[in-house]
C-alpha cells in the first residue's frame, strides 16, 4: 500500500498528523496484539521504504511476529520493552531498536505511559509469521522471554 | 553507503546515539552549507531505505539541492524554517516534510536553537546537483525565497 501524498508540510499535534489515518487495529480472541494504532507517515511509489508511527498505550503490545523483512524502529514517545530474539530490552524515547530477518518481536508499553515509535521498512516485503503453538513454548522456555510475555518484565 | 550494525538495541544520550558517528561536514567557501551535522541511523544491505538524523545549529542551514531522489523528513528537535520548491513553511517538532524528486529544498535553523530531523531516502539514489547562478537568481526573484536564503523568513 502507498499513499503517494505529497503535500509538503504536515503538522503535527502532538502524535497525531495532518492528513494521516490512524488506523485501530481490531483486538481478535487470540490477544496477539493489545491497544495499538497505525499510522503511515509516508509512502511512496518512488520510495523503496516506508515509514509508520505505532502507537501502544499501556499495558498494550504490538504482535508477537516474525519475517523476513526488516524492522528499523526509534522510539518516538515514552518508555516499555522489547523482545527481539532472545533478548528482552529496557527502551527509552529515542533509542533505536534493529529486528534482523526471520527474528521474533514485540513491543510492549510496559511503564504505565504509552509507547510510540517509527518504524522504517522496504515497502516490498513478505507477510509476517506468527508463532505456532511449539514455537511459543519454545520463547517460554526462558524465564526472562515468559516474564516479557506476561508483561511481568524483569 | 552501508553501516550494516544490526546491534539490536543502540540507547540514545540526548541526540547522540550509541556506535553511530556524528560526521560533520566540512565548511567550505562557498557557503553551501553551515553547522550540521549527520548521523546515519539504519543503513543495512537488506534495507531499501536508510534513516539519517541531521542537526543545524541555531543559525546554520543545509546545502540547497535537488536530487532524482525524494526525501521524508521528521522534525526530531527544535524549529525552524525548510524551503521546499517555491514554499517557504516554519516548522516545528514532529512535523513532516516531504521533497518531491527534482525540487530545491533547503532547511534552516531561524528559530534561536538546533533544528534536528530524521531523513528517509532511497539506498540506491542519485547524487544531489547544486543551482547554478541563474537558478538561484531565478529562487531569488521571489521575496518571500530571497528573505528565507538571506535567513530572514518572513
């Protein structure tokens, strides 16, 4: 999907933009997502990559995915965790957080305040995975990666 | 060029980041540029985008180019004033700015402090081509461009 608007200048109001959706992400059963928007802040025929604003509020998380793109992420707004492979990481506002090919990961708004960060991509690229039932044992095998999971970070 | 760090969690000080060298650019006499600097954020070979984060000190400027090449542009740090073909917009923290391909764009630190924002481009791009007397004096013609270049925006 490209949005191709190339309107020079838009302002922001706090973590909102001028002209740009903000897309809800329908909660499903399956809870492999909680409490985060989506709103693409550009994309373009003429660019190879694309980059998005996600916003989680707290206590919410972004799904627990995996593929073969690439995810170049810096937190925009406030503070929470990561799990990216095996490594579960404290975050701040500003930091940069790289998810490498076919790695597992999830953002979570874990310190009471929301959570927002832009994350660039190639604008071609495959559909992520989500973990099979074997897959997510696997991850809760490691006490550090189940207390993520339960939004109990450590 | 590719930095290719897929260190997965690099923490920000402020506007510095972790492993990510801050490279001035030299001033030089013709003025095209004053007091920024660039950092490269994400650069990886399976990445068909790069994110840069460039920072004008209060007073200084980009170089005024054009370039095949669009550029998405997130003001990270400050205000200031960008001219982007015949518009001259004050800009502010958060607000986006997008560069068509082939349009005279140049950013300004007018506002008493650093103007810093995060660029999107293509990894495979042209390289960027500089105005020629006639061109400038064709920008100049108009008032509100003149008043921007002589870093006066009105």
């Amino acid at each position: 999907m490209t949005t191709g608007d190339r309107t020079i200048h838009r302002k922001a109001t706090g973590f909102r933009w001028d002209g740009v959706a903000e897309l809800p992400y329908k909660e499903d059963d399956r809870a492999l997502f909680k409490s985060i928007t989506r709103q693409v802040l550009f994309s373009d025929p003429e660019m190879r990559g694309e980059l998005r604003y996600f916003e989680v509020a707290p206590g919410g998380f972004s799904t627990l995915e995996r593929h073969e793109h690439m995810h170049a992420v810096l937190i925009l707004r406030g503070r929470g965790h990561c799990l990216v492979g095996g490594e579960v990481k404290p975050i701040d506002t500003r930091d940069l957080v790289t998810v490498p090919p076919l790695t597992w990961h999830q953002f979570r708004a874990t310190a009471g305040e929301p959570l927002g960060f832009l994350c660039m991509v190639n604008a071609a690229r495959d559909k992520p995975q989500l973990p099979s039932a074997e897959e997510l044992a696997a991850l809760q095998r490691d006490a550090r990666i189940a207390a993520f999971l339960r939004n109990e970070p450590r």
